[in-house]
C-alpha cells in the first residue's frame, strides 16, 4: 500500500501534540496548584483526539495485512466512532442548555472555538461514514481518509492551542 509515509507523518505529529501539550499543561497548571474542570475537559479531548489520529493511522494497514480487501472502508467503519464520541463529548460537556432553546458555551472554549470544534468533528464523521457505506468511488477512497484524519489532527491541534494558552495564566472566562 501506498501513502504509508503521508499516514506516519501525521501520526508523528499527533504524537508529538499530545506529549508536548500533557507535558506544558502538566508544568502549567503544576505551578498553579490547581486543575480545574475546564483544563481536564481540554487535555482528555486533545489526547484522545490525538490517540485517535495515531490509531487512524496505523488501523488501514493492519486491516491490509490481515487480508482485509477494503481496508478504508473498514477501518473507516470502526473510526466513525471517533468523531461521534468527540461530538457527543463536546455536546455534553462544552455545551449547556441554560434554558429550553438556549445553548450556552460551558467549558471554556470561545463560543467560535467550539462551534469550529462541533463542524471538524462533524466533517470527520461524514467522510468516514462515506467510506464506510462506501459511498466514494474507490480512487477516491484515501483522499477522503485522509481528508477525515486531518480534521480530527485540526481538531486536537486547536483543543492543543487553547490548552496551552490558559495553562500558563489565570483561566480567563470565554468570551
């Protein structure tokens, strides 16, 4: 299989996202004193973010070499369940419905954040439902895989800002 290297690199930098911000937001909030519920909102998104992307990488080819004919669409069926875990970790956690038809932002994400945040999941969650019912043609099928996996890494690399940028001052209230 082609495009093994494109996949590596992105893992290596997922990896690396995930390491650099546990180990800042780690020495942050160390010399705080204090986690709130907001940072561990922050770090557990963008690690398993992150962790979703390594594994996002790797999945296609252990589906190839265990005789899998298809092996994005596969592994497409069984990473449809990254982004709608994200998703619906973000509604319960980064949205409140203060009262019946109003939303609020709650975990420290701008409201903009988290709207960007809900569509790259919401992005990722369609190309790997398009390839996982196969609806793609099957030239097209990597591109928009990798096209899924980007935006989850976009996802974590956002979440990885945010949480760098409030773990070394005060946690300011999103505006």
């Amino acid at each position: 299989m082609e495009s093994a290297s494109i996949l590596q690199a992105i893992a290596e930098v997922a990896i690396g996202l995930a390491g650099f911000g546990g180990i800042a937001a780690g020495l942050g909030y160390r010399a705080r004193g204090a986690w709130s519920g907001q940072d561990r909102t922050r770090l557990i998104q963008m690690v398993v973010c992150s962790l979703a992307v390594v594994f996002a990488c790797f999945l296609p080819y252990a589906v190839h070499h265990l005789g899998g004919q298809q092996p994005w669409s596969l592994s497409s069926a069984v990473l449809v369940l990254a982004p709608a875990w994200f998703l619906s970790f973000q509604w319960r956690r980064v949205f409140a419905q203060t009262r019946p038809g109003s939303v609020t932002v709650q975990s420290g994400f701008s409201r903009p954040l988290a709207i960007f945040l809900f569509l790259v999941n919401l992005g990722a969650l369609l190309l790997f439902l398009t390839l996982a019912f196969r609806f793609a043609r099957p030239s097209l099928s990597f591109g928009l895989y990798l096209a899924a996996v980007l935006l989850l890494l976009v996802a974590s690399a956002a979440v990885f800002v945010r949480l760098l940028s409030t773990s070394f001052g005060p946690d300011e209230p999103a505006a």
